[in-house]
C-alpha cells in the first residue's frame, strides 16, 4: 500500500532570543504562507516557550498527505527561510517528522518533579543522566531538561520530557526499561509527582469530552474560535468595569488582576458552559456532519460581529 495516504506532520523546534519574539512571528508567518501555496496544509500552529518547562518555540504543520509535506520540505524556499534563519536567529532549528494513518499530535510534555533524599543527590544525578541516556533511544524523543531545587523557593529536583506525540510518550513509560529505570531509582525518592501538559487548550474542553480529551477533542481551529468567542467579552468587560477601580497600580499590576481574573471566569465558569452549548459542533463521536460544521462556523462568526457591535454602542461606565 502506498505511503501517500497518511497524514504527515513536520515540528520545527528552535531557542530565540528573549528580544526577537515578534520577528520569530513575523518569520512563522512567512513560513506559514510558504505551506499554504504549497497545498494540503490542515493546520499550522506555533507554540511559546513556558518558563521552566519548554525553552524553545516550537512550528507545527500538519498535512493532508505524505506527498503534500515531501513537497513542502523540498520547497527551495522553504529551504532557503531554514537557511537564513538560522543566521538571524543564532541556532538552526530542529525539524522532525512524523507520519501517522491517525491524525497527528503535537509535542506533549510532562513534568516530573522529585523530592530527592539527601544523601542520595549525587546518585540521584548519576541516574538521571542514566535515565536521559536511555530515553533518547525511543521514538519521538525531543529532549529532557533538568532544574535543580532552589534555595528557599524550590525543594525538588524538576525534570520535563517532551515527545513527538502522545503515542510515543506513553510508549516511553510503559516500556520495561521505564519501569526497570524508576524501580532502581525508588531508594532515592521521599516524593515523586507527575503533570502532564497537553497538546494546547484541551483542559478547557474536558467538562464536555471527560479524562479522554487529549485523544477525542476537537480540532484545535474548533477550539480556537471558541475560546476566542468568550475571550473578547470577557477582557471588554474587565477592561470597562474592573480596570478603572485599579487604575492607580501600576500597569503591570493591572495586568496581572486582568488574567487572573480571566483564567479564572473561563477554567471554572465560562468554558464549562459554553462547550456544553456547542456540543453539537464540538463532538468528535459522533463525528459532526459538513453542514453542521458551516452552520455551527457561520454562527460563532455571527457571534463574533454581535460582541464587536454591542461593545461599540454601549458606553462604558466611566
């Protein structure tokens, strides 16, 4: 059988100086623009880094076919964006590719932190780069960090693994080295806690699609016109009726109340209720037919003019 029916993804993977975010957008989109003349692009997305957890900025393009993502990484342009880049940006970027007959997933990460018993810190090191050694010989391994505890802030030893996908990460845990690697090291623990860190905004849409989101949630455009349906009233409303009794902090301050506030309304209030009522768009199984992914579309995007039309008109209180 041909390998020309999969659908194919390329991760590029790369450190950016702290003062070139948005010239590392800018460049994003160019690249971006280079995949959607190519044709058969589904998706392309770019993910920040999280502070002590993921240092670089990592580019997903997930294609139709094999044959779309050959194309597009023999593109001479593309190539050329890779080269000059590298140049502007100080290191090369690591590009990996993935092809699956299931639908693609992006880097999946998870957080490791141990409490390591005093007298066993050196071996505790000694079998962490043990444990690193081994790991980098599985599939879809793209790169450990280690952060020591900090004095007075930070009592654990923290470890983040990143894999390719969520296939290949549990692949990684179930294996018998794994279990052989974390039964030598038990001695060595008073605490172990793990946190895995999904694909993107998944735990938002768990209230509808439960402990299985990461494999049955929507596609991540569904998901992102969701949020951003109930993001816009939100931060209009903070900034019209909460920033002003604020006002004299400073404004980072100000910042600061706003996304706590946010997150907050959203995680526990907002998106519990909003995925609910768009249940009908948002499933996954029963897949939703094309005439209710245009209507449900169509709809948010009505939705959209309305929030835009009803914050312009009505006058804010101060």
């Amino acid at each position: 059988m041909s390998d020309y029916g999969r659908r194919a993804t390329v991760v590029l993977s790369r450190d950016v100086p702290d003062d070139r975010d948005l010239d590392y957008r800018n460049w994003h989109q160019n690249i971006v623009h280079i995949a959607s003349d190519n044709g058969g692009l589904l998706e392309a997305n770019l993910y920040e880094p999280i502070t002590g957890v993921q240092k670089e900025w990592i580019q997903v393009f997930i294609f139709e076919t094999e044959e779309n993502l050959r194309k597009f990484i023999e593109n001479t342009d593309y190539q050329q964006l890779l080269k000059d880049s590298e140049k502007e940006f100080g290191t090369a970027a690591s590009q990996q590719v993935m092809i699956n007959r299931k639908e693609s997933s992006v880097p999946v990460t998870v957080v490791v932190s141990q409490k390591v018993k005093a007298q066993h810190a050196r071996d505790y090191q000694k079998w962490q780069l043990e444990i690193d050694k081994v790991a980098r010989t599985y599939p879809g391994f793209m790169g450990t960090e280690m952060i020591k505890p900090i004095k007075g802030i930070q009592k654990e030893w923290v470890v983040v693994f990143r894999f390719d996908s969520p296939e290949h990460l549990e692949n990684w845990f179930s294996s018998d080295d794994h279990k052989r690697l974390i039964k030598k090291a038990e001695p060595f623990f008073d605490k172990v806690n793990y946190k895995r860190i999904g694909r993107g905004f998944e735990d938002w849409f768990n209230h509808t699609y439960g402990e299985q989101a990461a494999e049955t949630s929507p596609p991540q455009w569904k998901m992102a016109m969701i949020i951003l349906l109930v993001l816009y009233p939100l931060v209009m409303i903070i900034s019209d009726w909460i920033l002003p009794f604020i006002k004299a902090l400073p404004f980072a301050h100000q910042m600061f109340v706003s996304n706590v506030i946010s997150v907050a309304v959203l995680t526990w209030f907002v998106m519990p209720a909003i995925t609910w009522a768009f249940e009908f768009w948002l499933r996954v199984t029963p897949p939703v037919s094309r005439r209710t992914t245009w209507l449900g579309t169509i709809l948010i995007l009505v939705l959209y003019v309305l929030s835009v039309i009803v914050f312009s008109i009505i006058p804010t209180p101060w």
